[in-house]
C-alpha cells in the first residue's frame, strides 16, 4: 500500500498536469475567436524561446582559447545552415548536437 505522502503527491503531480493540458481549451474553445494578446504573442514566443536558449548556451563560452569558443561557434554555424537549407528543426537541433560532440570529443580534446 503507498505512502499517504506519495499518494498526495501523485494526485498533485496528475492535477496540475492535467490543467496546464486542458485549461487552454477550456479558455479559449474552437468556435470563439482568439484574443489579439494571443495571437500575437503566439507568433513571438517561438522566435524569444529559441533566442534564449542561444544566448543561454553561448553564455560560459571562454573567449581567451580556441577551445573554449570554437566548439560552440562551428556548431552554431552548423545548426543555421541545416535549418536555411532544409528549414527541419529536428534535423537542425540534431545536426548541431551531433557535430558539437564530435568536436568536444575528437578534434578539441
């Protein structure tokens, strides 16, 4: 039989999952049209979202060796040209993945 404390948290763990997943259609249901506050911000939030995890992942970079920037920038360089080319984020995020690893652990020992 669980725990009474691991019981409280599961059905904590399970609400408020299940009203981060149905709490957006029970505000704003298909036959209503969609606020303008949201619209926009749906059409910005991607674009700040993938910006911030850029500058989050190039914020220890360590500019006084080669092997403490170029690692990163290559991989950068990689990850924007895969997704010019063949505009896939899957295959953008792992292309550059891909080729940071390599780089850490073959070329910039």
């Amino acid at each position: 039989m669980p725990d009474t404390h691991d019981l409280i948290l599961f059905v904590v763990i399970a609400g408020g999952t299940a009203i981060t997943r149905f709490l957006p259609f029970l505000l704003f249901p298909a036959g209503r049209k969609k606020p303008r506050w949201l619209l926009q911000l749906s059409s910005v939030l991607p674009h700040a979202a993938i910006a911030m995890l850029v500058v989050y992942c190039l914020k220890d970079i360590y500019i006084a060796q080669p092997q403490g920037f170029l690692p990163e920038l290559i991989s950068l360089a990689v990850v924007s040209l895969l997704h010019l080319w063949k505009r896939q984020t899957l295959l953008s995020i792992g292309g550059g993945t891909i080729c940071y690893m390599v780089l850490l652990q073959q070329v910039f020992l």
